[in-house]
C-alpha cells in the first residue's frame, strides 16, 4: 500500500474533521482559532507510519483514525469541546473504510466495548470524572484500533493524564483547574497504533 495514498487520506480525515469541529465551535460561538496545519500534519505523519505492513483498509483505518482524533482533541484543547459533529462524523468515515473490508460488525462492537468503560465512568461520577464528549470520542478510535487497541489507547490516556496531573499538582496548580482529557486520548491513540498489539490483533 502506497504511504502517499495513506497520508493523504489522513491529511483528508484531519482536514474534514477540522472543519467539522470549527463549524460546530462557531455555531456555538466559540473561535477554535486557526487551522492548525503543523500539528494535524503531525498526526497524519504518525498515522503513516502506525499503517506501514498493514492491510489496505486496515492501514486506511488506522491513519484516518489517528489523524481525526487529533483534530477533534485539538478542538478539544482549544474550547473545551469533543463536538459531536465532528466525533460521529468520524465514526462514519471510519464505519466506510470499515465497509470495505467487510468489518462493519466487527468495527462498532469495538466502538461499543471501548465506549463503554467511559460510559461507566461518567455515570459513576455523574460526569465529574468524564465528560460525554469523551465517550463518544472513545467510539471512534474503538472503530478505527479495534476492541484490544482502543482498549489499550484509553490505558494510555488514563496513564499519561494522571502523570500530568500529578505534575501539575507538583508545581502547585489547583485541583479545580481543568486539564481537558480530548488530547490524552489522541495520544493513547497514536501509542496504541504504533504497538505491535494493533498489528497483529484487530
């Protein structure tokens, strides 16, 4: 499979669903600022990469997904949002190349299981712990790395983002200040894909 087809279906994923977040931040009035084009190309470099040895669609799938959690967790950094516009219309591109291969049922049980730990959790905590964006980003990324790497993605997040936080406390923030969970998320993602557990179980 060709890595310029793979990174040009990133950079197209990223792309539309930028636009999708903006659009949805400016019906909100919110500025989402500018495209932002170093970071997006970032993560679509990093989705060629994770696609490498990969089947097709699969190879589509996982640079699509990694490239449209990036943007949505962008959104997320800069205006405190996972928009739904923007986390479903990524779902549905990530059913297509699902499609394709023949993995549709496959892909949203992934989407299920992976969505459901934070399902718990923002019951649990009445969505103090988590937010419903969050849930709906974790459908996505269950489609695109599949039930054990999307699973092993939210790992990832929880890991880096308690890191975070502790250092943050260190250096004596507030316990009140929000640390938006979008981007812990998109680097689960990217970690997840770039181990040999998303190219070997799917």
């Amino acid at each position: 499979m060709s890595a310029i087809v793979v990174f040009l279906c990133g950079l197209a994923t990223a792309l539309v669903t930028w636009i999708a977040v903006n659009g949805a931040a400016r019906a909100e009035k919110i500025d989402p600022g500018r495209v932002p084009f170093a970071i997006l190309i970032f993560g679509v470099a990093v989705g060629t990469i994770a696609a490498r040895g990969q089947a097709t669609a699969d190879g589509l799938s996982l640079a699509a997904t990694i490239a449209g959690v990036t943007s949505c967790a962008i959104g997320d950094a800069r205006t405190g949002y996972l928009f739904d516009r923007a986390t479903i219309g990524l779902s549905f591109v990530l059913i297509g190349l699902a499609a394709s291969n023949g993995h549709v049922l496959s892909a949203l049980s992934s989407g299920a299981i992976v969505a459901a730990p934070l399902a718990v959790l923002f019951v649990l905590t009445r969505g103090a712990g988590i937010g419903l964006g969050d849930v709906k980003l974790a459908v996505p990324i269950g489609i695109g790395l599949g039930s054990v790497g999307g699973l092993s993605a939210l790992g990832i997040a929880f890991v880096s983002g308690a890191v975070i936080g502790i250092v943050l406390l260190a250096r004596g923030r507030s316990r009140s200040n929000v640390v938006r969970f979008g981007p812990f998320l998109a680097v689960g993602t990217a970690a997840s894909a770039l181990t040999p557990i998303a190219a070997v179980i799917r």
